[in-house]
C-alpha cells in the first residue's frame, strides 16, 4: 500500500518543530525563535510572520494551550504549552516527515540499476 505524502509540507514542518520544543517546557514567541535557532545551529530561522500563524494553528487544533502573564505594568507575555492533542499530533507529523525523508533519501541514494530495455518500457520508447 502507497501512502500519498506531499513534498509541500512547510506548515506542517514548522508546528512539528515547535511541538518538539515545547515537550521541553512552557516558552513564549520570541522564546521559540532562539530556540530553533540555537538546537538548528543557526540553520532554521522562522519568522514572526510564520510562527505566530502556526501558534494560532495549534492552538485551534487543540495542540497547544496559551496563558498570559503579566510581566510590566503593561507589558505581557504569552506562554504557549502543550496539550495531550500535540503529542499525538506531534507523533502523526514525524512519522509523516520520517517516511517522506525516506523515499527521498531511497531516491537519492539508489544503487539499482536498471537495464537500458527497461528504462526504453518506462519511458514509453517501443
């Protein structure tokens, strides 16, 4: 049985990384973005413009819960924490992501060879 993977998983990639993170604990928005710098060795950065979208994804799906605290006069921070729904969701994107990052690397690393007869059939060549 084939299961159908999409190679556009942007959207699902950045709410499994965060998920990941906040299995370590509570952090806010700004949190978030150090951190994934930091464990990505500066290779991922996420931008506002796509992080907060994927909180507020989460936190619909039921993923990830949020709580204000109070930390000036005016001024607050918004602490985002797991739920049990994210650890499921989290568990379902990484075997997602695990079996996609297979079949490319089983691409990329392929050692069979085909013989020129039947590359001619696939390629439709009589």
């Amino acid at each position: 049985m084939k299961v159908g993977t999409s190679l556009k998983k942007g959207k699902q990639n950045i709410e499994m990384i965060l998920l990941s993170i906040l299995m370590d604990g509570d952090y806010y928005g700004y949190q978030l973005t150090q951190l994934i710098n930091r464990y990505s060795k500066n290779l991922i950065e996420i931008p506002e413009s796509s992080l907060y979208p994927a909180l507020y994804r989460l936190l619909e799906k039921g993923c990830v819960s949020d709580k204000k605290v109070k930390i000036k006069v005016r001024q607050q921070r918004i602490y985002y924490h797991i739920e049990p729904a994210g650890y499921e969701y989290y568990q379902t994107l990484l075997d997602e992501y695990n079996r996609l990052n297979n079949g490319i690397r089983n691409i990329l690393n392929r050692t069979e060879t085909v013989e020129s007869d039947n590359l001619s059939e696939l390629k439709g060549e009589a």
